[in-house]
C-alpha cells in the first residue's frame, strides 16, 4: 500500500472528501466534524424514526458538524440490542429514513447511517428472537447465543445489503458497518468469541470473512454511497479477543476491497496503543491503509487542540461523541474561540441540546453526565 506523508495538516475546518478521487471522489463534507454514532433510545418500538431522534441529529446538522451519522441501526430483527433503537431492516423504515436524510442535507451536513448487527449482545426480550453470534460463548448477564450456520450467516449478509440499499434510496450519503466494540462483525474477528473451526473461523483470514463479504454486499447493493468501517484496533471494554497486528492486517484487507474511510474507535485518542506504547494507531493505520482510505480518529475528544492533534497525527477528520452530545453547536462555538461545555450538565439543558426524554434517561447511566 502507497504511503505519502502529509505535507501539511489541516484544519478541522477545512473541507473533508469522504471518497478520495481514486475510488470517484464528490462527496464533500464542509469540514472535518463528524457526529459519532451515539446510542440514545429514542427511536420508535418498531424501529422507524422517531421526531426526538431527527430532531436530535438535525440540530448537529444546523450546529454545523461535517458529517451526522445515526445511532447503531439494526440490519435484521434478531440484531436488536436495546428497545428505542433505530432500525433499517425492513421498508417499513423508509419514509423516516427518507426524511431524516433530507433534512440532514438541507442542515448543511453529509449523512450517514451505521449498519449494526448486535449478535450475542442483542436482547431477545427486545427482539423476541433467540440471539447468534460466532460460538455460543458465555457472557455475564447475556444469553448465551446459537452458533451461526451457514444460513444464517447468508441471511445476515442479505440484509446488510439490503438495508445498505434501503439507505441509498433515502437520500444517505454514507453507510458504516459496525466493526467494533464486540458487536457480531467484532465478534467474528475477535479470538474470544469465535472459536469456530470453519471457514468463518480459526485464521484471521477467516475470522475477517464475514466482514469482508458483508462489504463486498453493500457495494454491490449501494454502489454510489461512501463505505465506512468502524474497528476497535485492541481490547477495550466490550471488545475482546482483538489483537492490534491482526486489525491493522484487517484494514489493510478491507482497503483492497474498496473501503472508502477507515473510522477507528479509540477511546483515549490522545493515547499510544497498548501492544506498542512507543506507536500511535493513526499513524500505524495510515502506513496500513494509504492515502486513499480516508481515517476518522474517535475517543475523547472535547477541545479545538485535542481534535487537530489527531489530524497532526494524520486522520483526515475526528468524531465527537460526548461533547457533541451536551453542545449541539460544537464545530461553530470551536471556530468561535469558545471553551468546549462539559458534563455534567441539568437535564433541562440537555433539552435545550434536543435530547429527547429517552436520551437523558439513557445518559443518566453515565457516572457524572447528568446534573440533578
């Protein structure tokens, strides 16, 4: 793979091309913000978008962020992890979908939806469907999940693609397979969870199938939308059995394949990485993939300086999960000079924020997010 180092690092409120001109080039975000995928329980029972949910998402878009990308969406009913969340796995979701994109684009943003598959860390009390994942391992306070069979690894693959055609006719921009913190994709690539000895399992090169040919199905199914992959690069909570060599060896895969963005998880970007404290992951991954795979850096991000230090790093844009849940208006309060706000904050301003009801329940689960 090509390398050339960056001459010069850019702002992050210089103009972002999520496809480099290799691979078709034209899409173009306005700057290099982009809106994490954030869980929030806000969407309706049926998985079709709810007002709280757009209105949400819509205020990043007016706020100014680049790009606004969904929650984790579930492709097939049995990949539903938690009640509220979004789905795409069937045309009832459409009209919303539809909207949500439309109006997303009129925000001034490009858009884009996270494709999800929970596996063994979906709720059959949600559900109402048994879970599967690569082995049936035992996880506290989980189901343990059915093996996957080969039919059920197909179907599973028809309905990311499905769902990634679903999300070209509504107007998105973009689609993110959902690679990381141990959800089904992760799982296949993880040796903790995948203790198969088929052709899905064992090698890396197995372990990596689904994932690549889950790709290579959205390709084909939405040829014109952005092809964005989240990876967590080593162990971190929920992920495990991941090791860094073997995920860059996967990057560098999913770049032949035709990877448009590589979006890596982090969660302390300003860290080096455990297997190598000497390395930092963007620039390992940058060697990995080359110039025409385009990398978002996430994982604590709040100020102006932290969010360019991951592009002096050399990642193309930085993702904001938390700060851009208290601060709507992020990119337009950093060009403006402003401290970044900070939790915890009061519920009654994580409404002005436009978190609906759902989403400050949900956040107060996060130790010091909410203000009582």
């Amino acid at each position: 793979m090509s390398y050339r180092p960056r001459v010069t690092t850019p702002s992050i409120f210089d103009p972002f091309e999520l496809r480099s001109a290799a691979r078709g080039g034209g899409v173009i975000a306005r700057n290099r913000v982009w809106l994490a995928p954030l869980t929030n329980q806000q969407s309706h029972a049926d998985g079709t978008l709810s007002d709280d949910e757009l209105g949400f998402l819509a205020a990043r878009a007016d706020g100014g962020f680049g790009v606004v990308e969904t929650c984790a969406a579930y492709v097939s009913l049995d990949g539903k992890a938690w009640p509220g969340e979004l789905g795409v796995h069937d045309d009832t979701t459409l009209p919303g979908l539809t909207r949500l994109a439309t109006r997303l684009r009129e925000g001034g943003a490009r858009s884009c939806v996270q494709l999800f598959h929970g596996g063994l860390r979906a709720t059959p009390s949600v559900s109402g469907l048994p879970t599967i994942s690569a082995s049936a391992v035992e996880e506290p306070e989980l189901t343990v999940p059915l093996a996957a069979t080969e039919d059920d690894l197909a179907r599973v693959i028809a309905d990311f693609a499905a769902a990634a055609a679903r999300c070209e006719a509504a107007g998105f921009d973009a689609i993110e397979l959902h690679g990381a913190h141990g959800y089904l994709l992760s799982q296949f690539l993880s040796t903790h969870y995948n203790r198969r000895d088929d052709r899905w399992g064992g090698s890396l090169e197995n372990r990596a199938r689904l994932l690549r040919e889950v790709l290579a199905a959205v390709k084909r199914a939405a040829p014109e939308l952005v092809l964005v992959v989240r990876l967590s690069p080593e162990d971190f909570g929920q992920a495990k059995g991941l090791d860094l060599d073997e995920s860059l060896q996967v990057a560098r895969w999913l770049a032949d394949d035709g990877l448009d963005v590589l979006h890596l998880s982090l969660w302390r970007s300003a860290l080096p990485t455990a297997k190598r404290p000497d390395a930092h992951a963007i620039p390992i991954f940058r060697e990995a993939v080359g110039r025409q795979v385009r990398i978002v850096s996430a994982g604590a991000i709040w100020t102006r300086e932290e969010a360019e230090a991951q592009l002096a790093l050399g990642a193309d844009a930085i993702a904001l999960g938390r700060a851009a849940i208290v601060d709507p208006r992020w990119p337009e309060r950093a060009r403006e000079g402003l401290e970044p706000l900070r939790p915890p904050r009061t519920a009654e301003e994580l409404r002005a924020a436009a978190l609906g009801e759902a989403f400050v329940g949900y956040m107060r689960r996060w130790k010091g997010f909410v203000a009582d």
